[in-house]
C-alpha cells in the first residue's frame, strides 16, 4: 500500500484549519448575541414631543429691494500730469504715496531753464518791437508836420496862379508869368502828394510791428506760464495714491505725475437689473456693505441713473456716501476703520420708495420653497410657496433676530403658524412642541438652524449705519 503523497496531505490539512475557524466564528458570533444588552422600547404616543420654534405671521408693509454691486470711486480725484517737456529737479521730502497733501501744494520741481531763456530772449524782441513803433510814431508826427506847411504852400501857390489868371484875362500879366505860377502850383501840389504817400505807407508798417508785437508777446505768455507749471500742485485737497516720478526723469507733455484721491465723498456705480429701472429714482436709500470690513453698513442715497442699459441687461445706478466725518490724516495713518476705502468691492441693497402689504417669513424657514406650518393638533404640515422677492433687515414687529426675509408671493391664512427653521428632522403628521419668540430660551437649542428651537442670529450692524 502507498503512503499518502505530500499534496493529499497539504490539502487535509488546509481543510481541518477552515472547518477549526469556522466553528470558532460561529462560537464567537454566539456569544455576542446572548451578552447583548437588551434595547427598552417607548410607545410614540408616550414620547416627549419635539420642541421647536414657531412664529405667527402677518402682514406688514414692505418695499422692495434690489441689490448689486461696485467698486467704489472717490468723487473728488485728479490724474496730475506734467504739462511741459523738461526734467524733474526735485520733489519735497514729504511728498510719497499715502500722506496728505493740502490744496496748492507742490508736488515736483522742474526745470525752468529753457522757458525762462524763452522768456527772456521774447522780452528782448518786444523791447525792439516798441522802439520801432515808438519810431514810426515821431516819424508819422513830423510828416504830419510837413504836410500841414506843404499843404499851406500848396494853397498859397494856388491863390497866386488864380492872381496872375486874373491879371492876364485884364491884359495886365504876362503868359510868362501865369505859366510860372502853374508850375509852382504843380511842384507844391507834388510834395503835398509825395508827403501823403510817405504818411500812408506807415500805416501798414505799424500794423506789421503790432503784430510783430502781439505774436511775441504770446510766446512771453507761454514762456512765462511754462514756466509757472514747472512748478507742479496738487489740485485738490487728499491723499497722494500714486507718485510716477522720480528726480532727474525726463517728463513729457501730458505724462501723469501723480494721483490726488479724496476718500471723504464716495461715489459706487451699481449693476443692478434692467427690470428694476422702472422702480428705482434719485434719492432711494442705499445700504452698502464689503466683506473686508464685516459688521460695517454704509447707509449712501441715488444721485442719478444711467439712461442707457448694457449688454448685460443691467443698468447702472450712482450711490453717495459722504464719510467727511473722517479727516484725511485719519485716512493716512490707519484710524478709520469704518470708513469705506477707494476702490473696495461692495455690495448693496436698494430699497425703493414703494411699499405693499405682503406676507414675510425668515428664510431660514424656508427649503427648497417649501415651508412647515404647524395645525391645530400641533402636527407638522409642509406647503409649497413661491417667493416674490427677498428682503434685509431687521422687522421688530416680529420679535426675531432675523434680518434675512423672503417676500411670499401668495398671502397665508390667518393665524398661520411657521415652523422657523426649515433644517430640522422632522417629518409630516409629526407632533411638536411649539415655542414663540417670547418663550424661546436665551441659547435655543439649533438657533443656527442645527437644533429643536430654529432660532437665529442677527449680524453685526444690522441696524442700518455704521457699526462701531
């Protein structure tokens, strides 16, 4: 008989080791069972209710907001540019992005040598222009002179030649001596002539150096005012954004060299929807916010509308808010933290100056636009409605910390009970325990939404100004 070969035995031995572990699970598995701990079961009907937080809705007059956003712009600004060709030569110490500059104050020097060589060389042809007028003047005087006597002559020579005329008809003169005379006249005549002419010709020699004279005086002007804007200004009163220049660069005409801003006065143009155009108007309060500074509300007002609506169906709309409470220097060194920063991204809520009655619940009890509402029998009911618009702020009437609301479009019923927080557990026909507002506890449980009582918490600032 043959001994078992090697395989056989390998596969007797992998079978016993399944069939040993095999047995020691279902042991095991055995064990657990009857060591477990026995779970007491209650009746539903003798379980405590839930507690949660409810509101009676009503409604209450409302109007309208819309919101959008901006960038907000100083309203007094100035690009400063350099007005003349020519090097920086200095610019003062205390001049340098972020401090304060006072109106008139000099931001840069630059170099006047060429225009005050202008200045200097026009000053010299003017000088020349003057004396050459002052000596057509004497010479148009002496002629004027001249001319009186030749004229003077003239009509002496002319009485005489009538004379002798006069003489020859009474056959008392000579031909000889008329002819004389004729020609004495004709000589005198020719000089009165010759004198006008020459008194003539000064006219249009006097206009040629006029205008001479007021060409040149023109380049003195510009000289002399290149000169002055050689010595650059600020124009406004602010803070210094950007300097673009440095000592010894060579500007050029136009080249910015500095930005003035003034942070006092904002300015914010809002996108807001083309739809709203027809219910928005000047003076509309606006309620700006920014996520660099949390709890800060900026109450600004419509300054005016854009009459043209974008390609992107929005229109724009202009908001003022005047923070001159706040100085320049406060601005400068970092102590005006409630102060709206040029060029902050913001956000903002429109109110408009119509209101309506409307039906107004939190919209933390409202999901997926449906909302729970609570019986008679204190059982849970969810209901379908549609949102009209959302609102912000904060409605005392309620007696709640929201100040996130949605608008319904169709009103509820009387006496209606709103579950507040719409993320609960809890399902339809369920019983609960309503708490109101005026019983709810200092720290109800699932304020943020989490817990039975569905309270909540208002942000910070949310009365409408400027938060400390």
């Amino acid at each position: 008989m043959n001994p078992p070969s090697t395989n056989f035995r390998a596969y007797l031995f992998r079978v016993a080791l399944g069939l040993s572990m095999l047995t020691a699970a279902g042991g095991i598995a055995y064990q657990l069972k009857h060591t477990a701990p026995t779970l007491e079961t209650t009746d539903a009907d003798q379980r405590p209710p839930l507690r949660v937080q409810v509101m009676r809705p009503s409604p209450v007059t409302i109007s309208r907001q819309w919101r959008g956003q901006g960038a907000a712009q100083a309203k007094d600004s100035a690009d400063v540019p350099a007005r003349v060709n020519t090097t920086v030569v200095t610019i003062p110490d205390n001049i340098e992005a972020g401090v304060v500059v006072e109106l008139g104050q000099i931001l840069a020097q630059l170099d006047p040598t060429d225009f005050e060589r202008e200045a200097q060389v026009a000053r010299t042809q003017l000088d020349e222009i003057d004396a050459s007028i002052e000596q057509l003047d004497l010479e148009d005087a002496r002629l004027q002179e001249g001319l009186a006597i030749e004229q003077q002559e003239a009509d002496l020579l002319r009485v005489e030649y009538e004379h002798q005329r006069s003489l020859q008809e009474r056959g008392q003169g000579t031909r000889q001596d008329v002819d004389r005379a004729h020609r004495a006249r004709l000589d005198a005549d020719r000089m009165v002539i010759n004198t006008q002419q020459a008194i003539d010709a000064i006219r249009p020699r006097r206009a040629g150096l006029n205008a001479q004279h007021q060409a040149v005086a023109t380049r003195l002007d510009i000289a002399e005012e290149n000169v002055t804007r050689c010595t650059i200004t600020s124009p406004i009163a602010g803070l210094v954004a950007e300097l673009d220049i440095e000592a010894g660069e060579s500007l050029t005409s136009g080249q910015r060299v500095a930005r003035i801003v003034n942070p006092q006065v904002i300015e914010v143009p809002l996108q807001l929807p083309a739809s709203a155009r027809a219910q928005i108007a000047v003076g509309n309060d606006v309620i700006l916010s920014s996520r660099s500074h949390r709890g800060c509300l900026w109450p600004a007002k419509v300054v005016r509308l854009s009459a043209v609506n974008a390609s992107t169906r929005t229109f724009t709309v202009y908001a003022d808010w005047d923070q001159t409470g706040i100085t320049l220097d406060q601005f400068a060194t970092g102590g005006a933290s409630q102060g709206m920063p040029v060029g902050a991204f913001v956000s903002a809520v429109l109110t408009t100056s119509d209101s309506d009655q409307r039906w107004v619940i939190p919209a933390r009890s409202i999901q997926e636009g449906r909302i729970r509402l609570l019986d008679k029998n204190n059982q849970i009911t969810s209901r379908q409605v549609q949102i009209a618009f959302r609102h912000e702020g904060v409605l005392p009437q309620f007696n709640l910390p929201d100040t996130q609301w949605v608008v319904l479009e169709d009103p509820l019923e009387p006496d209606v009970q709103v579950v507040l927080s719409a993320s609960l557990a809890i399902l339809d026909g369920q019983r609960v325990e309503p708490i109101y507002p005026r019983q709810a506890p200092n720290n109800p449980a699932g304020a943020s939404g989490d817990g039975a009582a569905g309270g909540g918490s208002a942000p910070n600032g949310s009365g409408g100004g400027v938060s400390p």
